[in-house]
C-alpha cells in the first residue's frame, strides 16, 4: 500500500514539472500578457460570445463572434451616417499573444477561419458624414485587437461549440 502511495505521488510529481515554451520576451501560450482578457468565446449557436472593439478609442462600433460555421465575423453597428471599416487577418501560427508583434500587410477580411494556437489582428476605423455637405469626413487612423485562440471548447455530444481565447487591444 505505502508503495503503490510513492509511486503515485513520483508520477503527479513527474507530471506536473513539464517545461513550458518561452518566446524571447516571455510570451507562451498558456500565460496570458499583463493587460490581456481570456474568455471561452461560444459560436452564434450556443450563445454567441462576443467580443466589443473599443469605441473610446477611434469611434469604432463592433464587434467579432463566432459564426456557426465556427469562423471569426465581425459586425459593426450602422449608425446614421457613419461608415465603418472593420476587417480581420491571421498571422497564423504563434506563441501566444505576444508572439503577434506586426500588424498585416495582406489577408484582411470580416470573416476568417478559427484555428487553434494561431494568432489574429482586428482593425478598425471609421469616417463621419458632413451634414449638409454630401461628402464623408477622412478615415480615423485604425485601432487594433490581438486575439491567441488556445483551443476548442466541445460539447458533451463531441462537438465544437466554441474557443477559449485570450485578446488585448494594440500591436
């Protein structure tokens, strides 16, 4: 009995001791970055977990959730005579958060698949109709949102519901 005990307790000892992945400034993929939220984002079809990009910041009024093909949507909110540009890209596989370090350069879209232990950046900006005159204001500068998706979430039934996944504003 005392040594089916040690054994047991060697293995939770031996188990628990894994090395974990260090990106060069600290980074991993299961110790968020001081700052960043991790939410356990549901798909449109088992509660629609939302994500709300910050209008403080530049004016943007959106969203991104998981649609039900289990894709990154965005969706932005038609106020009277305001025009919003919202898109979404995959930097692919990183690290975590901070292995997301450049804003894109192609690939932007408002709908991108979701995969896990890949990194995506949100941009948004937004222009204002000039009463009056007909014509829109310039664009604002673009705001941005890193998002890390750690993995699935899965239903009791086998199937995925949904992704826990941690974001922050700012590249």
């Amino acid at each position: 009995m005392t040594l089916c005990l040690v054994a047991m307790t060697l293995g939770v000892a031996m188990t628990s001791c894994e090395k974990e992945d260090v990106d060069a400034d600290g980074s991993t993929t299961n110790t968020p970055l001081p700052g960043s939220i991790t939410v356990k984002m549901r798909n449109e079809d088992n509660g629609e977990t939302k994500i709300y990009i910050d209008r403080s910041v530049n004016g943007c009024y959106a969203y991104l959730y998981i649609n039900s093909a289990n894709n990154f949507d965005l969706y932005t909110y038609q106020e009277f005579r305001t025009d919003y540009d919202v898109e979404i890209a995959s930097v692919g596989k990183v690290n975590g958060l901070g292995g997301i370090t450049e804003v894109p350069g192609f690939g932007w879209s408002s709908e991108v698949s979701v995969f896990v232990g890949h990194g995506y950046v949100v941009r948004c900006r937004y222009r204002e109709y000039i009463y009056g005159s007909g014509e829109y204001t310039d664009y604002s500068d673009y705001t941005y949102t890193r998002i890390f998706v750690h993995d699935e979430i899965v239903s009791t039934g086998g199937g995925v519901i949904g992704y826990t996944v941690s974001y922050i504003e700012g590249v």
